[in-house]
C-alpha cells in the first residue's frame, strides 16, 4: 500500500490520482465524502462490521474506517470501482476458497460494486480476525 505523504490516504497504487483533500477525522466525515452512488454500500458495510465487532472501537486509521481492539483488526475503503476491505494477510489466506472469485492481493480484497457485496461473508471475516487478536 501506497500513503500519500500530503493527505495521509492510503491507496493501494504508488501515486494513484485523487483528492489530496484533509484527511477524514472519523468514520461519518470519511462516509460523507464519498460518491452518493456507493455510500449506501459503505454504509451497510459498516453497519455489519459493527454488528460483528460490536466490542471495537470504530476510527480512521490509514485513512480509512477502522475497526480496533488492541490493534487494527479490519479496514474498509471505497475505491473507485470496488469496495477494499483489508483484514490482513492471514484472514485472506484462512478464506481463499471463498473468496476465489474476487481479486485479492496481501491483505486486500476487491468485492466489485457491480456485483452484489457479500456482507455475510465480510461479517465472517471481521469475526476471524476479532478472534485471531486473542479474546
Ligand atoms: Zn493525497
């Protein structure tokens, strides 16, 4: 991942083009700055990460919402044409067959806005991680 050392966003390509505009305080500020045609998607992708980690604390963190509980156990952000969620490296490895359908790379994982997101299984893996940090 690639953080742009003006705004602080992290991006996924080195020097990916966007709004070098001040970083998101919280999760509300950084939903109300995206697309209207995507929020809907982010907001239902929050709604059941809080749902599945109702014991986190939610905050921006790499310029993205942020689940946390003694560290930072899943990230979503909205990219151009795909939701990025980013639970690390081993959740991805734990669910590669579920998720052989969609592009992933260390610690990302692209779900399409185009197709329908798969909220049971982003739930499924926030839980995976929740459990991997120990209690
Ligand atoms: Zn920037």
């Amino acid at each position: 991942m690639w953080k742009c050392p003006v705004c602080g966003r992290t991006f996924q390509k080195v020097n990916q083009q966007h709004y070098c505009g001040r970083m998101p305080a919280t999760v509300d500020e950084y939903l109300s700055e995206q697309p209207d045609k995507i929020r809907p998607i982010l907001e239902q992708t929050r709604r059941i990460l809080r749902e599945a980690l109702p014991d986190c604390t939610e905050k921006i963190s790499w310029g993205m919402p942020t689940y946390w509980k003694k560290r930072n156990l899943i990230h979503f952000a909205a990219q151009k044409n795909h939701l990025g969620i980013y639970p690390g490296p081993e959740a991805i490895e734990a669910f590669r067959e579920r998720l052989q359908d969609y592009r992933t790379s260390k610690g990302a994982i692209q779900f399409p806005y185009n197709r329908e997101i798969p909220y049971e299984l982003i739930a499924e893996i926030a839980k995976w991680a929740y459990e991997q940090a120990g209690e």
